[in-house]
C-alpha cells in the first residue's frame, strides 16, 4: 500500500485517517477529538510529520501494534501518558511509546501494580516486584538520537506526497554537538537543515536513478545514498552502504550519541534520586530502560554499538547505580 499512495491534499488525507481510525476503536475514543483538531489547523505537510497520523493514514502496522499496548489491562494511570501526547501529539509519541514498551516488558517478567506516573519529576512507571515498590526511568531513540526520528519523519512524510521519494535511502548526518548551547536550539536547527535538504532532493531525485552525495546546511553534513527499490519509501540510518567494519568505527560514529546517553541517564537518575529520597540502595534496584531502536526500523544502531554502550555503562559505573536496561 505504501508504495503507491501518493497524498495530495488536506482532504484525501483527512479521508484517509477518519476511514481507518474506526478499525482502531481505542485509538479512536482516546484521540479523535485531537486528530480532528489537527486535520483542521495545520499544513499537509505538517501533519504527515506526526507519525500517529501517518500510520493512520496509510493503515501500518505500527497503529495495530499501539492500539495494542492501549488495550492492556495490565496497567494503571494510562490516562497520564495518554494526556501527554494529546497535549503533544508530535513529540511525545516517542516517548509514549517507549513507556508502553516497557510496561509491557515488565509485565511479561511477572511485575504487577504496573502504574504510569505524572511527569511532574517522578520516574516514569511505578510496579510491584516480589511485593516491593519499584521504578523505571525511560529514555528513548529520540532523546538519545534526536536526528534520526526528524529525518524519518520529515522523508517519510514527503515520500507519500512526492513519488520520487520512494526510495531506499541509507543515510549518515554529521555534526558536533558542541556547536549548539542546548538541545531546542539543536533541534531548531536540525529541522531547518532537513527541510533545506528535502528541497535539494526534490530536484536532485527528479532525473536520478541512483543518487550519491553530500549536502552541508549551516553545521550538518548529510550523506546519502538513495535507489529505488521495490519498497517504496525506507530509511536506514548508518547502514549499508555505510557498513561499519569494527566495534571500534562504530564508537568513533556514535560519539554524540554516548555523550547524550550519559547526560539522560543522569537525569533519570536524579529522578530516582528525589523519589527514593536519596538511598542510593533502593536506587540500585530500580530500572532505567534506555531504547535504541524504536518504532517501525530496527537497524538504527549498528548491533557492534550495543557492546560499546554497555562497556560504557559499566565504565562509569552507570550499571552499577541503577538496573540499567539498553535496548536495540
């Protein structure tokens, strides 16, 4: 279905979304109220951007699979992370979707009380554990990896509006990120670059069966390899042809992504911190789930990557604080 839908307009894509949303009725009786708003306010462009809507539209898997997690009956408070993503539909689906995976990974181990918490400097999740109270602290792709859920989700959202982006795309983006004084600026500025590049693909991919080339846009350096396929639309982040021969290319590659892993894990932990009021023994037993991979593609990270982030972990004594969980 992806490889041929091509969305022109506000209304074809409005039809799309309110004939698909009564196959999921979850999803519906939460959030209809918010995607109509939203169908009404903003640009084409804009909301193919957001992925829930995205998925809606086109009928992907990834809608069944959160329609799924919204149906557990396992879990409590679910009305906290739902508020969050109808306050934020485009930001916080990430990490809605984290926390959902990680009440659902509890769940499997045997947790019981699993409670989602107010985001007021609590932890995310609350659960039972042979009888004893106990946290997880979530972090996802997009705070750890910000560039790759922003160029996802702008090229997917062009490539079902222009069909010379139904392609393979293996992608790389370059920067320091040093360069920027915090993260909204970095994330301004990512998001302009991107669309200055999708500008440059438009003419680029319109007389191009293959297309190999670097495109720099203020302080990012894109490197891209597109061909079509049969497909339609896929993005592979730091992968073929871009292989990375070592454990070693690959710390070298990720260097600003270990950075922000450091940074989030103590964030979290200064949240396990307030809520255990200090004991650095009940923290040690808490979890804190840190997800590389998430949502529709799983080749982000290269698996060579994994080994260096727990080496990094235990270096720094990050697993030794808290249950740390690092997941691919």
């Amino acid at each position: 279905m992806r490889s041929i839908m091509i969305i022109k307009s506000k209304e074809k894509l409005k039809s799309l979304v309110l004939n698909n949303l009564p196959k999921y009725p979850i999803t519906e009786e939460n959030f209809k109220e918010v995607i109509s708003h939203l169908l009404r306010k903003e640009s084409l462009s804009k909301l193919l951007e957001i992925p829930l809507i995205r998925y809606l539209a086109t009928n992907e898997k990834p809608i069944s699979n959160f329609e799924e997690y919204l149906s557990k009956k396992t879990f409590t408070n679910i009305n906290e992370p739902i508020s969050r993503l109808k306050s934020n539909f485009k930001h916080e689906y990430y990490s809605v979707l984290a926390e959902f995976e990680t009440a659902w990974r509890l769940n499997q181990e045997g947790m019981i009380n699993i409670k989602f918490l107010p985001h007021d400097g609590n932890p995310d999740i609350e659960y039972r554990d042979n009888n004893q109270t106990r946290y997880a602290e979530v972090k996802n792709l997009e705070e750890i990896n910000p560039e790759f859920t922003i160029l996802n989700d702008k090229l997917e959202a062009e490539s079902l509006r222009n069909s010379h982006f139904k392609r393979s795309f293996f992608m790389d983006c370059q920067y320091n990120i040093n360069d920027f004084d915090n993260i909204p600026k970095f994330y301004k500025k990512l998001n302009t670059a991107t669309t200055l590049l999708i500008r440059e693909l438009r003419i680029k991919l319109r007389s191009n069966e293959k297309l190999e080339e670097y495109f720099t846009f203020d302080k990012f350096t894109f490197k891209i390899s597109a061909r079509k396929g049969v497909a339609g639309f896929f993005l592979a982040y730091h992968g073929s042809p871009f292989v990375y021969s070592s454990a070693k290319d690959s710390f070298l590659q990720f260097s600003s992504v270990y950075t922000r892993m450091i940074n989030n894990f103590r964030k979290g932990y200064l949240q396990l911190t307030r809520i255990r009021a200090g004991d650095k023994n009940l923290i040690s037993q808490d979890r804190m789930y840190i997800y590389l991979n998430l949502g529709k593609y799983n080749s982000f990270i290269p698996k060579e990557a994994k080994i260096i982030f727990n080496k990094i972990a235990k270096a720094t004594g990050m697993s030794e604080m808290v249950d740390l969980k690092i997941i691919l």
